[in-house]
C-alpha cells in the first residue's frame, strides 16, 4: 500500500483508492467490473486486504478521540461541505452507477437522495 498525489483533479472514472488515515492509498491487487451494456470493462478499482482494513479501523478509532470532543455546529458544517462536494460530481456519479448497473442514465437520478 503507498500514498499518492492528491494534487491532480478529482475525476469520477478514473482514480480509484482507498482513503486511510486521510491519505489516498493503493493496494497490490485490482479488479474491474464489466459495463453490462457495452460488456467493456469498467476502471480498476483497489482489492483491499485484511491489513488495509485493519488500518482503517486503526485511523478510524484514532480520528474519533478528537472527532467526539468536535461541536455538533463544526460536525454540521464538515458534513454539509461533505454532501456539496458529492453533489458537485452528482452527473458524474450517475453515469458511473449506470456504467457499474446497467440502468438508464435517466433513473439515475434517484441515487442522490440516498445520501
């Protein structure tokens, strides 16, 4: 597992990582899925292994000793510009859900109120 550039441009179809300990990480091993429409693969996208998982946990537990003494005001205010950087790329999100599922772009649009 290593650490990458975050530098670049946030782009939805390309890219994908793991995030631990608020790095972007790599893994040794990928896999794509096959767009059921076309039958092309989909992009690479990371195969986790226990390890990974275990410093996820391990950062997470961590994050939480100062995320729990964090006021309800700044939590809202980091999930709301969370949910406004995920409703930036919400087009984008919906062409990948379809490229992943197989569905029209034009249901797509019901995945944003999951959130």
């Amino acid at each position: 597992m290593g650490s990458i550039d975050t530098s670049k441009d946030f782009d939805v179809f390309n890219g994908f990582y793991n995030t631990i300990n608020g790095k972007l990480t790599t893994t040794e091993k990928t896999r794509h899925g096959i767009n059921p429409a076309t039958g092309k693969p989909n992009p690479e996208v990371p195969v986790s292994t226990p390890q990974d998982v275990d410093d996820a946990v391990a950062a997470a537990k961590e994050a939480f000793k100062s995320w729990s003494k964090t006021s309800w005001a700044e939590r809202k205010k980091a999930v709301l510009a969370y949910a406004n950087a995920i409703e930036k790329y919400t087009q984008d999100f919906g062409k990948l859900l379809t490229q992943e599922q197989g569905k029209p772009v034009s249901n797509e649009s019901s995945w944003k109120g999951s959130f």
